[in-house]
C-alpha cells in the first residue's frame, strides 16, 4: 500500500472514531438529563461511588 492509501484510512478510521466518541457523548448527555431523580452535589473532588 502506498503512503497516501495509509493516510486515507488513518483520516476514515479517526473520522469514524470522532463519530463513535461524539455520539457516546451526547448519548451520555442525554442520560445524565434524564436521571434528574438523583439530586447532583457540585464539589471540587470527583466522587464516583454514588
């Protein structure tokens, strides 16, 4: 394969991987909209045990 071959994958794969990231972010948007039974506590650390 010839070198503009590779650099026409490599910009479809990041391409697709750009899509595939972007859609599991508004998708987790969209969730985090909707459980909005759970009150949500700002503060400085990250707590993931909730």
């Amino acid at each position: 394969m010839g070198s503009s071959n590779m650099k026409l994958l490599y910009n479809i794969g990041g391409a697709v991987a750009g899509v595939v990231l972007a859609t599991v972010a508004i998708f987790g948007l969209i969730a985090q909209q909707g459980s909005v039974t759970q009150p949500q506590k700002f503060s400085s650390t990250i707590n993931y045990n909730q």
